[in-house]
C-alpha cells in the first residue's frame, strides 16, 4: 500500500529531527571558545546543562497535546481517546530515570562519536527484554532472544571498531571506551523508565505526547534546581571546566556570549526532540510501531553519513558490519522480520498477528525513547 503525503511528511520529519537531535548536540561538544576570564580555551562539555534544554523541547509537547485536543474539539472522530484521571506524580519515577539516563548520556557523548553513540543505544532492548520478563511476567518469543543475541553481538564489534580506529586528541582511546560503557550503563536505566512506563502509566490511557511533557516537566524543573549544587561539586576528570566542578552553567553561558552558534547548538537540539516525539507518536497512529522502528533504525545511517562527511569520524569497516547485526538484532526483537515471512504461505497468518509487536512486546510503543 503507498503512503500518502501526510504519511511521508511524518516519515521524513521523524527521520530528519532524530538525526537533528544527536548530530546537534554533538556539534555544540565540538566547540572550542573562551569563556569569561578563562586563560585558554576550552571544549563546550555541558552535558546537563544540555540535558536541561532537551527536557525543555519535551516539555513542549504538552503545548502541542493542547493543541491538538483544541484542533479536534467538537469532533465525532477525534484522534485524542478520552483520558482517564490520573496522578501526575505518576511520572515522577520515570522522569527520574529519564534525567538520570540522558544526563549520562550527553556525557558520553562528549567522550565519543556521534555513530557510535547512536549504535550502541540499540543496546536498550537488551535490558528491556530482560527486566519485562522479570518484572512485566512476559514470556519473550525464540525470535525475541536470538535478537537479544544478536544484540549484543553488534555491540561486541562496535566496540572493537572503536578500539582500531584512529582517536585524535579529542577522543583518546581511553575516552572513548569509557563514553561508550556509559551509553550502556544508561540504557540499562533507560530500560527501566520504559518498564515503569509500561506497569503504572499505559493503563491510564495517557496519550504519550502528554506523557512526554509531563515527564519534560519534572525533567526539566528538577535538573534546573540540580544546577546549583552541581555549580560546586568537584568533578575531576570528568569536568570539561576551567573550575573542575561537576556543571558550571555560568561558564556555558559566557562560552554562548562568545560563540552564538552554541546557541543555534542547543536550539536545534531542544526544539528537535519536541518534534521527533511528535513525529514519532504520529507515525506509530499512521502507519504502524514497525514503521517507527524501521525510521529509528535509519536515523543511525543518516547521523553516520553526515559525520563521516563533516569529517567529525573515520571511517571504519567493522562499523558496517557492526551496524547491520544491531539492525538484525532490533528487527527480530521487534518482529521486523514478519513481513518478510509473511510471502511464506505457512507463515503468512503468524506474520500478519505480530506485525505492530512493539518494544516491549505488546502493542504499544515506548512513551519516550529518545531521551
């Protein structure tokens, strides 16, 4: 069946604001400027700082649910289903993991490359799968384990690509394994958000765009607030600062003062996580949860291509090899692989059943999964 217009808007604006985000954020990183005072210059390493203006661009989806619950009042065929009372204190945990796992992230970012940053979080699904049967009472599909396997075996070679490759004075070797434990180690939290997600929120009928504000919401307030203590906490070689503390937005801002693109930076990257969760929910309605995962898996190509070509990496053989066995891993995790078994006459009733299988194995989609 061909897609419409619409359909193809949402696929490339999906497409297009994912890759935004990362490559974004990784560009203000890159940055080398003065701020004020400093004797030399220093890299823009604000990784919470950054973090605050990404649950800033969440917090904005609530305006675009208000919005749209005020574009289809009066309507008979409204695409908002009627919403149930709930505590919103229900986020609470989530965004508390949310915080904790995107904070942890821009951090190792800082640390690595932006390819590698992207293909590594496919590790999510691992923990995930795992803590749904621990927790969920799932029983996960042979299919969903060999994807697990699978898994974990294009991280192996990731990692082995990032240890062979060239490293400037940027990123040592040294950085960089330590960035890219630490995409793992978060998406071991990440997995966890998006299991609280599923046992205290789905039930509530919360449409996710109000979910996403509203843990943008208590992201956002809470790490503002965490600023202040973190302005004098001893960071040591984790600090990107002249003062050695652990965020010193101060000094971010005067490096803004000097370096106006910084700016473009963070703007990119926080109204871009707004949009790509827009998008995201929308084409999930439109179309299918295998469509979303098919675009998030083609996000990684994009922020590849563009890297290699800004000259921000090297390239390396076993990232290829290391991508497509992620890609194998997340399409029979997720059931990708249907579609494909579905020209199989045996197969064909099995493949049309589990064809929108989602994440977590059910049939709705993670509430946030790019944060």
């Amino acid at each position: 069946m061909a897609w419409t217009k619409y359909q193809l808007f949402l696929a490339g604006l999906m497409l297009i604001t994912g890759s935004i985000n990362t490559l974004s954020a990784k560009w203000a990183d890159m940055f080398m400027i003065e701020g004020c005072g400093a004797s030399q210059a220093h890299s823009f390493q604000h990784p919470f700082l950054q973090a605050v203006g990404m649950f800033l661009g969440e917090f904005s989806c609530l305006a675009a649910f208000y919005l749209l619950q005020c574009r289809i009042r009066g309507r008979t065929d409204s695409s908002v289903e009627p919403q149930q009372s709930f505590n919103a204190l229900l986020f609470l945990p989530p965004a508390l993991c949310d915080m904790t796992g995107t904070s942890v992230m821009y951090v190792a970012l800082n640390m690595t490359s932006a390819s590698s940053f992207q293909m590594l979080r496919g590790s999510v699904i691992i923990f995930t799968g795992l803590l749904s049967v621990a927790f969920l009472g799932r029983k996960l599909l042979p299919s969903q384990w060999l994807g697990i396997l699978a898994t974990i075996a294009g991280l192996v070679i990731v990692g082995l690509a990032d240890l062979m490759s060239k490293h400037d004075d940027q990123h040592k070797l040294s950085d960089v394994i330590t960035g890219d434990l630490l995409i793992i180690m978060a998406q071991v939290v990440v997995s966890i958000q998006m299991v609280l997600e599923e046992k205290f929120i789905y039930k509530h009928n919360v449409h996710p765009l109000r979910a996403v504000g509203t843990e943008g919401l208590f992201g956002f307030v809470i790490l503002t607030v965490l600023l202040v203590p973190m302005y004098y906490i001893p960071a040591g070689a984790f600090s990107g600062n002249p003062r050695g503390v652990l965020e010193d937005a101060l000094y971010a801002f005067c490096q803004m003062g000097r370096q106006p693109l910084i700016i473009v930076a963070l703007l990119g990257n926080s109204s871009s996580i707004a949009f790509f969760n827009f998008a995201g929910v929308s084409v999930t309605k439109e179309m299918s949860a295998t469509t979303r995962m098919v675009l998030d898996s083609l996000r990684t190509v994009v922020i590849w291509a563009i890297s290699l070509a800004l000259g921000w990496e090297t390239f390396h053989p076993l990232q290829i090899l290391g991508f497509f066995v992620l890609l194998t891993g997340t399409a029979l995790y997720n059931g990708l692989h249907q579609p494909l078994l579905a020209h199989l006459p045996w197969r064909r009733p099995l493949a049309e059943d589990r064809e929108r299988e989602s994440l977590l194995g059910g049939s709705r989609t993670p509430i946030n999964e790019d944060s």
